[in-house]
C-alpha cells in the first residue's frame, strides 16, 4: 500500500506512530514497515491513497507493508 502526504508534519507523525505501532505488533510477531518514495508521481501515476482534502499528488510518499517480525 501507498499512502501519501502534502505536509511534512503529518509525515513525520506516520513515521513516529508506526514506532509506537511496532512495540504494540511485537507480541504478535508482525511489524510495520514503511520506505520513503523518493520519485514519487515523477512518471505521472499517483496510485496512493491520499491523506489530504483534493488530491493525491503531495511530496511526501510512502510504502508500506506488514510483516513477519524475524527477530523474535
């Protein structure tokens, strides 16, 4: 999944939650894991849900994905 974001604030608080997320998932083996899009909508496809009112072409994309946490 991709989400994006035209305010950097509201990035930054994906990357501080999914932190806090973690440390809750950690139990249960499964952690979130997010990668920063640095040429995102540079070819003209913006295919991530949008976080803002208008549209989805903001600066701030993300991809993330949950997974097996191997190191428990």
């Amino acid at each position: 999944m991709k989400i994006v974001f035209n305010d950097s604030y509201k990035s930054n608080g994906l990357e501080y939650g999914v932190e806090a997320i973690n440390k809750l998932l950690k139990p249960h083996h499964l952690k979130v894991d997010i990668t920063f899009i640095d040429d995102y909508g540079l070819d003209g496809v913006y295919d991530a849900i949008s976080f803002e009112d208008n549209n989805n072409d903001g600066e701030f994309a993300w991809e993330i994905k949950v997974e097996n946490d191997n190191e428990n």
